[in-house]
C-alpha cells in the first residue's frame, strides 16, 4: 500500500491515543498515554505527527535544552515504512529545534537499527559513543550533530527537504 503524507504538524492531546497505539506496536516498553499527555505540557517539549489519509502514521518528539536538543521519541507505524515518513518527522523535529534556539543535536539509537541508523546519518548524525544496556535487551549508539544551526547542516537539511517536495 502507497502511503503518501499528507501534513506533519503539531501533535494535540487528540492524538494521544492513535500515537499509543503506534508506540506499542513500535516499542517494547512503550510510553504511556500518560506520559505522551505530560509531555506535551512540557515548554520545551515540541512533537510532531505525520498524517495520512487522515490517520496518524508517525510521530517524534524533541527536547530542548538551551543550545541542545534531544530527539526524544520517533515511529513510524511498521505498515508504513519505507515512505520517507521518518525523514519528514525528523526534519519537522530539526527545525523545531532550530526554532527554539538549539545548535546541538542528539539522539539514542538501536544498535541493530540499520534503518534509522541510515536515515541519521544521511541526516548529518555522527556516531560518538555507545551506551551500553541503554535499552533492557540492546546497547545504543548515541549520535549527534555539532553547530546545526550552520551552513553545512542547514544546506543539507534543506537539500533532503527539497528532495521530498
């Protein structure tokens, strides 16, 4: 099935339950819809949903912290993948961030997930550590990319934005 985005926005607290039923299916140990519910009354929280066909198919989220920004939070529902879905949401959480001030960025990942490993490194991520038993069964890769808010980054995230149309 094509699955083609029809906006990403701001996520409301009438997302909260089509974004639980994602993280479930995404995480072993999911948010709960409680937490999603905190979170978005957080001042320097900013998530974000992908739409479409009027259904939520992803989400993110980032946390900003005066020059730096951690992305919290990102799924794609599994039907759904492979659309540039994750690439939206990651460039809507970029430039939230970017929005807010933020010049550092930073995230967790598996270390055993190639795909969004190569989405944050297309992004301009770097590998600079590893956080060992980060996740209850797996290690995480931490990444980051350093003066965001500069020429090269901002270059390519706007190159990846024009490539999506």
């Amino acid at each position: 099935m094509e699955v083609a985005v029809s906006s990403v926005r701001s996520m409301t607290a009438a997302d909260i339950p089509a974004v639980a039923v994602l993280e479930a299916r995404a995480f072993a140990e999911p948010w709960s819809p409680e937490t999603f519910a905190e979170e978005l009354t957080l001042p320097n929280r900013r998530y974000v949903v992908a739409e479409a066909d009027e259904k939520v198919v992803g989400y993110g989220g980032v946390m900003c912290v005066d020059e730096e920004a951690h992305i919290m939070t990102i799924a794609v529902d599994p039907s759904a993948t492979r659309r540039r879905i994750g690439t939206r949401l990651m460039v809507a959480l970029v430039e939230a961030a970017l929005g807010e001030g933020a010049r550092h960025l930073t995230l967790e990942v598996r270390v055993s997930n190639d795909a969004a490993l190569g989405l944050y490194r297309k992004l301009g991520f770097a590998s600079v550590g590893l956080r060992p038993g980060y996740y209850r069964d797996e290690d995480a890769l931490v990444m980051w990319v350093v003066n965001a808010d500069e020429g090269p980054f901002r270059r390519r995230l706007e190159r990846i934005g024009e490539e999506m149309g």
